[in-house]
C-alpha cells in the first residue's frame, strides 16, 4: 500500500511516530499548506511532496493520511477522495456534520473508504473502559464524566474551538460506547475576556438516557495534559484518571525530566500505533470494521454544542426527538 | 450558657451536631430531645445523656435555640413552632420543600426577632475557608467558570420519599453546591438547565441529574448532584469545585483530607477522614451568632436562594429548556 501524509506537523508528528514504529513504508508527505514536508520526509525516509495534488499525480498512493485544521481538512480529503484514494482524517473531518456527509458520499461514489482517525478509541484506558462496559457486570450506565484539560498548543489559532478540537475525543468515546447524543448543553469562556485558550462545561444526555458532563480546556495554567473518565452504573462504577495512572515519574531539580522518556505510560504500544494498525488491518481486509457513518452523528452533536454556546439554550441534536 | 432543643434526629446529622455541642458544654447544653418517633428520640436523648420530650411546646419552654434535623417538608412546621416562642434557629439545609414554606420561615423568625441559620456545614470545611481567603485576595483573577460535584450514595429512607424529601438527588445534593458558589461568588444564579432522572437505582425518585447554570456577570457553572457511589466506594460521596479564573485554577476538595484505609476484618476500603470537623465549626458558629447577636452566617435567604436553583433544576429537566431563578 502506497501511504502519503499531508497536514500540520503539530497534528501528524504523534502519527509519524506510529508509521516509524511499525515500519510502514510512506511513499510522500507534504505540509497542509504545500510547503514541501522536509521535517517528515527526514524521520519517514519518503519523498518530499509541494503539495498534496503533486503527491496524488505522482506517486499513485493507495491511501493519504491529512491531518489539518477542520477546513482545510475539507479540501484536501474531497481532493484525495476525488482521485480514488482512501483518506484517512483527523476529527472533525469537517467543519459541520453537513460537510462531513458530503465527504462520505464522495467516499462512496468514487468506491473507497474515508476513515475518521478516533485515536482516543485505542488510548488503553478508554479501550479498557469500554471492554469493561460491554462485559456488563457493572450493569447499565447512568451518569459519565469526563475531563480533558491541556496547556495551549503552540499553533492554537483565533477560529479553533475546545469543543470541535479536544472535546470531541471524548464525544466520539462516548457515541462509541452509548450510541447517539439527544441533546446538548453548552457553555464556553470562548468570546469571554480570558488571556487565551479557553474553557468549556458540557451537559449531554444520549438517546439511551445517559447523562454526562464534559469538561475540556486549554489553559496557560497548567503544565501538563490531564484526562479523565468516570462512568456510573447501577452494579459499580469505572474511574480513571491520567495523574494518578502514570507508572514513572522523575522528580529532581537538576534531573533531565527527558530521562523519563516521553510516555510515562510505558506502553510497548502507544494509542497511535494501535490505531494505525487497525487503520492498515481495515483498509487490507476493506471489511465493514471502521463505521465511519456515527461519524455523522458525532459531528452532530458537536454542531449543536457549539450552537448551544452561541444561544444559550439547549439543542436538540439534528436528526434526534426528544424522549 | 445556651440550651439547645433537638429538634427530630430524623437526618443524621443531627448526631453529629449533637456530638458538637458536648464538646462544648461550657457554651451550650442539650435541653432535649423533640421527635415524633418516641423510640428514636428516647434512644437519641439517652445517647447524649438529655432529656426526651414527646410534646415539642415541652422542649421549647426550655430551649433558648433548636437545631432542626427532621424531614425536610417538616421543617417549616418546626421553624414556626420555634420561632414562636422565641427560639433561635439552626435547620438543616434545604430550607424546605417549596418557596411558600421557605419564605413562611423567613418572615416568622424575623417577625419574632429569633435568628434563623440554615446549616450547610461544608461552607465550615477547612478547605471551603481557604479558598474563600483566595478567592477574596483575587488569587485566580476574575472567576469565568465553576465545575462543582456533590455525589453521594443513595440515603434511602425518607430521603427517596417525595413527599417527605420535597427531591431526591437533585434537592439533596444541589443546594449544598449552589450555597458554596453564591458564597465564593457573591452572585445569584440567574438561570439553570437541568438533565434530572431515576437511572440507578428502583426509587420513586430522582438519583441522578446533571446541572448548568449561569450566575451574574456572565460566569457559569455545573453541578453533578448523582447518587452515583456505589455501595463499595470507600466514602459517602464528595464536594469538590474546580474554579477557573483569568489567573489561575483552584480546585478544592472539602473531603479529600483523610486516610485511605484497607481493613480485611470488614472487608472493605475505607476513607478515614483526619480533617477537622466542619459540623462542629458550624455549630460553633451558630452559637457564636447567638452570644453575639450577630446576623447568621448563613442566612434564611440564603437557604431560600439554594433551594430555588434546584427546585429550578426540576423545573428545567420538566421542560428541557434553560429556566430563569428568582432571587
């Protein structure tokens, strides 16, 4: 299979990591803003492309990985999909659910597969969780919270948004575990005077009645990314929290904290290499495995979080009637 | 020395308090105990070596103040009863089961120049205090959002009996939240949205609910009231808020000061709290309050705007849209 990358190093380097630690071959890889990708091409050993149109011309790729802001996102995949080309893609695929369907029916029209990149469904933890629900001794949820607050990324710019960029990790986790969301209730410091970044409150309920609470930010405040996940249920209840699941730290003064190496998790195989895995398995066996459709629905729910925080006011979700 | 009347040990707090006011007998004494469940309120006035009393005008002519711990739907027939004839009052949070009742309470201790405090002992927890300092000294900045959790496991009892309760999780958990954000704030709640429902356990009641609120100035905030502790969490529940301000995140924790304790003989985990106790500085300030004539710390208004935002929340989930809170 002949893979080229295309995106923001930001958003790609985690992934480069994945294609260098299993050792697939990527043929070309380009900056989202066709600029030649010197810096990927010297980890991958590939070609090093202008732009994702001169990668599609000349290295007949089977499949472009893009990972680029929501928008550009849009135009770069519609470009590969338009050629014949799988396309794998970061979430949101779009910049609406709308958007998003549109990109699926191109997928479908020209007979290939366009596979949202759900990172978060093969961090362990969230896996575990999910392995634990389904096994049913902790019998049917009811309340879930999860928590995702990050220092500011360097290349936050003024139209990104918490919800559509970090929360919807933790939006997807839950349509893969509780199916669709119902409706939504939002409210963000976005527009409110804070220093940068910004910091949202959610209320969900999901059409099989669970209730949840989503909290993401991104803050000057704090040195380093925390996560969190807690699900009740009528026999017990599932909590897990990244400050207090690390297996090493390193404390000292004077200490190279870059001894510790960068995954205190100390995983033989990070979420990203598990989830380019699943990615290569599902586009070899061209297999039903991806369900890349709830995509729609997640889109969905992240379009009416986003409309609740302009309004005010609960939304319901496109497509979803109220109980 | 004041004389203190117990008024129903239908809530367990009410044996906490009352373990307070022993360690304070150069300030205070139990005058009696008060219950309509005589076999309750004999056990209870012998346990703290008083006096039990079947006729509650009994207790009151020898009460110079009465802490109220019944159900809460009771509460306002004890409130008047007591401020009648002249006895200050501490009644357990909330207020009442409905704003008639709650503003009946309001009027008739003002009225009768009796005090009337309404106990949220969590505002006395040592890091409740502390962040209170902070937040007054403007450590975070301006204040842009509060997440706040109240969980719990279930009560049972007359806890999940509507009538008695006046809600369940909801009314039980909410008020405790909302009373520490007006208090760190100094803002009302000006409107609420509310997801509220029976999920975990076979109640006739809620257990369950997730809160978004706004406060004036624009700030908002979110409030988890769920009864959703299973039985082998190794402690009753929490009151935790993160706060997040222009400058910096607070995050407090009212219940966090404690050991964790692994004991095979019960088989089972526990949290062994080592924090001071909040019930008898709340105890010590409500006698404090009377010694001084000083207004309550935490006034009747106060109860009545905790109660307010979740009877609000109810009202929301009842219409699945933002509701306003009177203030």
């Amino acid at each position: 299979m002949k893979i080229g990358l295309v995106g923001s190093k930001a958003l790609l380097q985690p992934h480069v990591e994945a294609y260098k630690a299993l050792g697939v071959t990527v043929t070309a890889a380009a900056d989202w803003q066709n600029q030649p990708a010197a810096w990927m091409c010297e980890e991958l050993n590939c070609q090093p492309a202008a732009s994702l149109g001169d990668m599609l011309a000349e290295c007949a790729l089977d499949m472009v990985h893009i990972a680029a802001d929501p928008a550009s996102q849009m135009v770069l995949a519609a470009e590969a999909l338009t050629h014949g080309v799988h396309v794998v893609c970061e979430v949101p695929l779009a910049p609406s659910a709308s958007a998003a369907q549109q990109l699926l029916a191109m997928a479908a029209e020209h007979n290939v597969r366009l596979l949202p990149a759900r990172v978060n469904r093969f961090g362990p933890e969230y896996a575990a969780a999910k392995e634990r629900l389904d096994g049913g001794s902790l019998g049917t949820p009811a309340v879930v919270r999860t928590e995702r607050v990050l220092p500011i990324p360097d290349e936050l710019s003024g139209d990104r948004s918490i919800i559509r960029g970090e929360m919807i990790k933790d939006m997807d986790f839950l349509v893969w575990c509780f199916g669709p969301v119902q409706r939504v209730m939002a409210r963000s410091t976005q527009g409110r005077r804070h220093e940068a970044g910004e910091h949202a409150l959610l209320t969900m309920r999901m059409a099989n009645g669970v209730i949840v609470h989503l909290e993401a930010g991104w803050s000057s405040h704090v040195q380093e990314p925390r996560w969190a996940l807690e699900i009740s249920c009528r026999s017990g209840m599932i909590v897990h929290d990244s400050r207090a699941s690390q297996g090493l730290a390193l404390d000292g003064r004077a200490l190279d904290k870059s001894l510790a190496g960068p995954d205190s998790w100390l995983l033989m195989k990070n979420a990203y290499i598990r989830h380019l895995e699943a990615v290569l398995q599902c586009l070899n066996a061209l297999d039903n495995c991806w369900d890349e459709h709830s995509e729609i629905a997640l889109m969905a729910a992240v379009d009416a979080a986003l409309q609740s925080v302009t309004s005010s006011e609960m939304v319901l979700v496109q497509g979803e009637v109220q109980a | 020395m004041i004389r203190i009347g117990l008024i129903s040990m239908a809530h367990m707090h009410a044996y906490s308090y009352a373990r307070a006011l022993l360690t304070m007998d150069e300030r205070a004494r139990i005058a009696g105990v008060f219950d309509p469940d005589p076999e309750r309120g004999q056990k209870a006035a012998e346990q703290f070596g008083s006096q039990y009393f079947g006729d509650l005008q009994g207790l009151l002519s020898k009460a110079d103040a009465v802490i109220i711990c019944s159900e809460n739907s009771l509460h306002m027939e004890y409130t008047l009863a007591s401020a009648a004839a002249g006895c200050h009052v501490l009644c357990e949070k909330p207020i009442a089961t409905n704003e008639e009742d709650a503003l009946r309470m309001i009027a008739a201790c003002d009225q009768a120049g009796v005090k009337l405090q309404i106990a949220f002992p969590v505002r006395f927890a040592a890091p409740m205090q502390r962040a209170k300092e902070l937040l007054d000294a403007n450590a975070i900045g301006d204040i842009l959002c509060i997440k706040g959790t109240n969980h719990g496991q279930m009560p049972g009892g007359w806890f999940v009996d509507q009538e008695l309760s006046g809600g369940g999780a909801v009314m039980d958990h909410t008020v405790h939240v909302v009373d520490l954000i007006r208090w760190f704030l100094g803002k009302e709640v000006v409107s609420m949205y509310a997801e509220v429902d029976t999920m975990l356990y076979d109640v006739d009641i809620d257990d369950c609910g997730m809160l978004s609120m706004e406060l004036e100035g624009g700030i908002f905030a979110t409030q988890d009231p769920s009864w959703s502790r299973p039985r082998t969490f190794p402690t009753w529940g929490d009151v935790l808020l993160d706060i997040v301000g222009t400058e910096g995140i607070l995050r407090v924790d009212a219940f966090a000061q404690g050991l964790t304790v692994f004991d095979d003989q019960e088989r089972q985990v526990v949290q062994h709290s080592w924090a001071e106790d909040m019930d008898m500085l709340l105890i010590a300030d409500f006698l404090h309050s009377i010694e001084t004539d000083a207004p309550p710390s935490v006034s009747g208004y106060d109860g009545l705007q905790a109660m307010r935002a979740a009877l609000a929340a109810y009202e929301s989930a009842r219409q699945q849209k933002v509701v306003s809170v009177a203030k």
